[in-house]
C-alpha cells in the first residue's frame, strides 16, 4: 500500500465464510475457506480499482483472524485491526440447497462484535475522504451501535463523507429494531446505498420514489433494484436512473457491495451520477458471474 493517507475505510466485522463442496451441511465432508464481511469486500473492490482503502474492525487472535488479515493484504486493502486475545473471530457456513442457499452465522461475542464507540477517532481519520458502514455493523450489538453513531460525528469532524449501506439481514435484530435504527443511520448519511426489496420489507416503500420520500435528508440516496436498475437521487436534483446490464448470473451474494464499491470508486474520482451508477453495476457484473464475493486476484 501507499504511504499516503487512506482514501476510503471500511469499518465492519468480516468471518470466516465455510462452504461445503459436496452436498448440504448435514452431509458434506469437504469444503472451502473464503471470507465474508460486507465492508472488506467494498474494501476490496475498491483497492482492485486502484484506490487507497482501509479495512478496520477487530479479530480474534486466532488462525481464522490470521487467514482474514492475510487475504485482504494479498488484495493490496489497508488493515486497522485489532487483535482480541479473548474472543474469537466469527464464522460463516453457507447450507447449498436446490431451492436456495441459506447460513448460519456463529458470530455472538465475536472480537468484532466488541467494537466500541471511538474505535476510529477524528484524528485517526484525518485526510480520509470517504467513511464507509453498512446495517449490519450496529446489529451485532450495543457497543457496535454506539461506535456507528460516533462513528458518524467523528468522521465528519475529520472532513469525510459518511457513505451507509442498509444491508439489512434479518436473523441478526428484530425487524422492528432494524427498520428505525436503520432508517435513521441511512437518512444521515452523505451517501446511502439501499435495496428496493430491503426497503420494501423493512419500511413498506415499495418504490424508488417512495423510498426517498421516507429518507429526504439524506444528500445522495441511491436505490438498487436488482437486474433491474438503480436510481440515484441528488438533493432536489431529478433522479438519474441507469439500466442494469444483463448477465448470467452465477451466485448473487456479494454483488450489492461490488456496486457499492464501483460507486464509491467513481465518487472518489469525480464522475456524473450517471458514470457513477454504471460503475457499480460494472463491478456487480463481475462478482454475479462468479461463485465468490470478490473476484478471483490476478
């Protein structure tokens, strides 16, 4: 990495991803290693398109801390990451089945789940351009929560854009405690990237429109919507909507935060909106049509 000041952090929880290679997880007997964590993967998009980005959260002082550390500086990301003696890097499995592949998390009490409040002071952030979180780093509990709140005034203070992913899953809080935690979080951001089927399930708002509507303060609002399209919304601006391109897609997991990665990549060099949102469906192009949430290093 450069020695020059980080473009983009990342702050998020990443596990260690466990997919079996022969079968469903009550039968298997192989399988493979990968990572999972929304944040890194923006964290990586961003890094294979030639920009300076960090990666920060916590690990266990464990070999699947090690693995996570290792894998993400062999992808050219910055790391601020803490290492706890005493709690255990969280882990992944994926479950494949005909109908759909579901997970299993076994993350409670994870390091990264210790996150707390001032983990990234202003001082710290200084010369960072963009602050990037998503939904699920204030689900995995109260001292997380805190520091995405902080996190907000912190990262401001230090002259950076707060950018928010809502990225809701559901087997993380209750549907109640995510849709106005989350709404909150989103309309607070600078940027904000959110799913119109997430929207609809958490909030009721079934349409772009409807969606900025209930988040009229945030400053650019972007919308996906799967193959689709995404809409961006400016200010008072008319929004600006581009077409997805279509692909044949492989494995879907992974390709919202490749968009959000090409988006922020585009921001950071300057772009129309335009520019910007095909830049993320370009990046979440190429993570549909493989079976990974980032793709394969060169």
């Amino acid at each position: 990495m450069s020695t020059a000041p980080a473009e983009v952090v990342c702050i998020g929880e990443t596990m260690i991803l466990v997919t079996p290679t022969d079968g469903p997880l009550s039968a298997a007997s192989e399988a493979s290693l990968g990572l999972a964590g929304a944040e890194s993967n923006v964290a990586a998009g961003l890094a294979a398109a030639g920009h300076r980005a960090v990666w920060a959260s916590r690990v266990g002082d464990d070999p699947l801390g090690t693995r996570i550390v290792d894998e993400l500086e062999r992808r050219g990301v910055g790391l601020w990451v803490e290492r706890d003696p005493q709690a255990p890097t969280g882990v992944m499995f994926k479950d494949p089945a005909a109908e759909g592949s579901s997970v299993r998390y076994y993350r409670r009490g994870s390091a990264a789940s210790g996150m707390a409040a001032g983990m990234l002071s202003t001082e710290r952030l200084s010369g960072v351009r963009i602050v990037h979180t998503t939904g699920i780093t204030p689900a995995l509990s109260v001292s997380c929560r805190d520091m995405v709140d902080r996190l907000y005034a912190d990262a401001r203070a230090a002259g950076a854009l707060v950018s928010f992913d809502v990225n809701d899953r559901r087997a993380l809080w209750s549907l109640e405690d995510a849709a106005s935690a989350l709404a909150r979080l989103a309309d607070a951001a600078d940027i904000a990237f959110v799913g119109r089927d997430e929207a609809e399930r958490i909030w009721g708002t079934a349409t772009a429109t409807a969606i900025r509507a209930f988040l009229p303060n945030c400053p650019l609002l972007v919308v996906k919507d799967g193959d689709i399209g995404a809409t961006a919304f400016a200010g008072d601006a008319e929004p600006v909507f581009v077409p997805a391109p279509v692909v044949e897609v492989v494995e879907p997991v992974g390709a919202g935060d490749a968009f959000a990665s090409g988006f922020l990549a585009a921001t950071l060099e300057d772009l129309p909106l335009a520019e910007r949102l095909s830049a993320g469906h370009a990046a979440a192009a190429r993570v549909l049509t493989i079976a990974a949430d980032m793709p394969p290093l060169s």
